[in-house]
C-alpha cells in the first residue's frame, strides 16, 4: 500500500461531510468530545477557557499532564494534536456562534469556545512550535516560550481513512 497523500487527506478533511456520512461529533457527557470521521477523541474545553490567557507550548506539555493526572473522562493518555489532527476539525462552512454572535472560528458549536484561535500541536522544529489557527485556518511556526497558543487535547489513533467515503476511493482509483 503506498503513502497518503497528506494534500488529498487535506482537502477531504476541509470538506463538510456532515451530510454524507451522518452526524460527526458525538458529545459523551464527561468532558470529552468523539469524532466518528477521525477515530480521535477531544477535549470538549480548552486551556484558554481554564486559564484566561494563552499559553506557551511548555505550558502546554504541562497543560496536557495535568489533564492525564486527573483522568479527564477517565483517560490518561492525553496529548497535544498533530497538525492534520488539529487541522481536521477546521470547517470553513462552520462560523463559530456564542451568546448571540457570531465570530470567524472555524469549528464545530458542539466544541468550548471563547477566545484564542491559536492552538499548540504537537510538531516542532528546534526552539519552534507549528500552532494552527482557527480565524484562518493558517498554520504558523511560534517560538515555544511565546504567548500565542492555547490547547485543545486529544487522545486515540489518527485514523484518516474513516473520512474517506469508499465508494469515493472507488471512483477516483488511478487519479
């Protein structure tokens, strides 16, 4: 079996899917958040929400072993997100709306949102970290100990072949 193409995977992941493959996220009542396209399970809030501010991504490694201290839904194997992770809940069709406005964050209502629209991935390169941005839907690199990302943990196996619709992979074989 060859490589994914992380482009292709890309473009699929930027495609609202909700009507061709049914409800995507499923609340589960303790603080966690299932996305049946991805396999990956959320945190329903973020730091931003906890702290008031944005955070470093060492404050971040520190974020995520608190929340594994106490057990967020019972799990202890939180982590920070890798970029097409954290890329995978951006829907461009999906303004964020709260309290009877509606702002340019990309993602779904059924995640926390107040502020930030940075969050820290697990990627780095040297003293930099690769931070995704929800207003944008950009990806930039940030200096670790900088105050520009807040964090949104995940947990479980990436699994990018859920999103893809095998009658799809059918149709497009030798393109």
């Amino acid at each position: 079996m060859g490589e994914v193409d992380e482009d292709l995977i890309i473009s699929v992941i930027m495609l609202n899917l909700d009507g061709l493959m049914g409800s995507r996220f499923i609340e589960n009542g303790n603080g966690t958040i299932k996305d049946v396209h991805t396999g990956l399970v959320w945190q329903e809030s973020y730091a931003y929400i906890e702290t008031g501010n944005n955070i470093s991504w060492y404050d971040a490694q520190d974020y995520i072993s608190k929340l594994n201290q106490e057990k967020l839904g019972g799990y202890e194997d939180w982590r920070l997100p890798g970029r097409l992770e954290i890329q995978s809940l951006y829907e461009i069709a999906k303004p964020f709306q709260s309290r009877g406005k509606t702002f340019i964050l990309h993602i779904d209502p059924v995640f926390e949102f107040s502020y930030g629209s940075c969050f820290w991935t697990s990627k780095t390169r040297l003293s930099a970290a690769l931070g995704f941005e929800f207003d944008m839907g950009d990806i930039h690199w940030y200096p670790k100990g900088s105050l520009k990302g807040t964090v949104r943990a995940v947990r479980n196996d990436w699994q990018p072949r859920l999103m893809i619709d095998p009658g799809w992979a059918e149709k497009t074989k030798g393109y």
